[in-house]
C-alpha cells in the first residue's frame, strides 16, 4: 500500500466515520486514511481523528467536488503516487480496494468502481437503477466507452489524473462529469466491479422527485461539459 491515500469524504457523519476508518485500517494494514470533513455540524473531525484517520475540514459545506479536489491536493503535497476516494458512510466495502488498485498499478488514470458490473451487492431503488442506466447510455455516447455506473463514487486516481482534479473539478455534478473531462483529457479509464453496501448510519436525501431532477440536470451538465473548451 506504499503510496497510496485513501479519502474518505464526510459531511455530518459522526455516527459512524469512526467505524469506517478503523475498519479500513484493520483490512489494509497500514494504509493511509485522509478524511474531508466538508463542512460538518457535528463531530465528524474528532471522531475521525481519534480512530487514526488524517483530516481535513472545510468551515464550510463545499460539496463533492471540492472535497476531492481537497484531498486530491493533500495526496499530492505528501508525495502519494495515487488516491483513492470513498465515502464516510460506510457503503463500500474495503474488500474491493484491491481491485481498483490492480487496475491503477496496469495504468489507468481513473478508475471506477462499478456496482453494476457483475457483481452482486446491495441494491439501490429502482428508479435510482433508472436514472443512472439512462445516464449511463449518455456518457458512453459522449466517452465513446461503455461506462455502467456513472454516479459511483469509489474510484482510484492514479498520478496524472491526481494532478488534473487536484486544480479541475467538475461545476455540478462530479461523478459523471469528471469521467467526460478524464476522457477529453485522454486519461485512461476503467471500471472495476465493487461491492456495495447500506449506509451504517442516517439515509440518504435523494427522494423520487429529486432522482428525476438529477437525471435531467445531469444530462444537461453532461451536454454542456461536452462541448466546453479543453
């Protein structure tokens, strides 16, 4: 694990961050474990800190993206040859961190862990599977490379994709987005099947009407990240 930085991005998850860095030492022995503390109201940094993880926190809710491009930057000050971006929920399963960096270690730039590549895991609603199947189609169009999880946010960065989010980060929507720019930026990327699993602790804040706006909003995104200037 020589090299590598996981980043866990966290917003209000006092209730189990502390869990989910312990376990990732106990499974990776060794590995290093940077928290973004994005702006929480709780004690998310503390708790983070007490189980060994480095953080990071924003005075202020930031989003995703900025999160990442956070750690992406720490990752690169403290000479880390690749990243690798989980959530502070304690939805993806550290069994399948091996996976994503086989595929960093053959040379891709970004990796994708892909809950629908084969996989059995924890299943989403079925009109999350909707959106993100239509999206799914629509990116591959624009990437000219089949992609079957866009939205997924367990994925590696290996150094030349580091250095490109570290300073350019997607304006609304960072998963699906940041897959079109590494491929308008000729990044190598590939997806790697992963395991998935329910959140530890709260729930998520997407309703059935917000997964319709965001599919919308996302395809716009993706129409306009496609023809901005490289």
């Amino acid at each position: 694990m020589a090299g590598t930085l996981i980043i866990l991005l966290a917003y209000n998850e006092e209730a189990c961050i502390a869990d989910v860095v312990t376990e990732l030492h106990r499974e990776l022995p060794g590995v290093d474990v940077a928290v973004v503390d994005d702006g929480s109201r709780d004690r998310t940094s503390e708790r983070a800190r007490e189980a060994g993880a480095h953080v990071l926190r924003h005075p202020i809710n930031l989003g995703v993206a900025a999160a990442e491009s956070t750690g992406l930057l720490y990752a690169l000050r403290h000479g880390y040859s690749r990243a690798l971006r989980m959530d502070g929920d304690g939805q993806h399963d550290p069994h399948s961190v091996p996976a994503l960096l086989e595929a960093l270690e053959k040379g891709a730039e970004l990796v994708v862990g892909s809950r629908f590549a084969g996989m059995s895991s924890f299943r989403s609603t079925w009109l999350r599977r909707l959106g993100s199947g239509l999206i799914s189609r629509l990116l591959s169009s624009l990437c000219r490379q089949r992609m079957t999880d866009p939205t997924s946010g367990f994925r590696g960065f290996g150094p030349r994709a580091m250095r490109y989010f570290s300073t350019h980060f997607p304006h609304d929507y960072p998963e699906p987005e940041s897959v079109l720019m590494a491929s308008r930026q000729r990044l190598p990327i590939v997806e790697v099947p992963v395991k998935m699993r329910a959140r530890r602790a709260g729930q998520s804040t997407l309703t059935a009407w917000r997964s319709t706006f965001y599919m919308a909003k996302v395809s716009f995104a993706l129409f306009m990240e496609r023809f901005r200037a490289v």
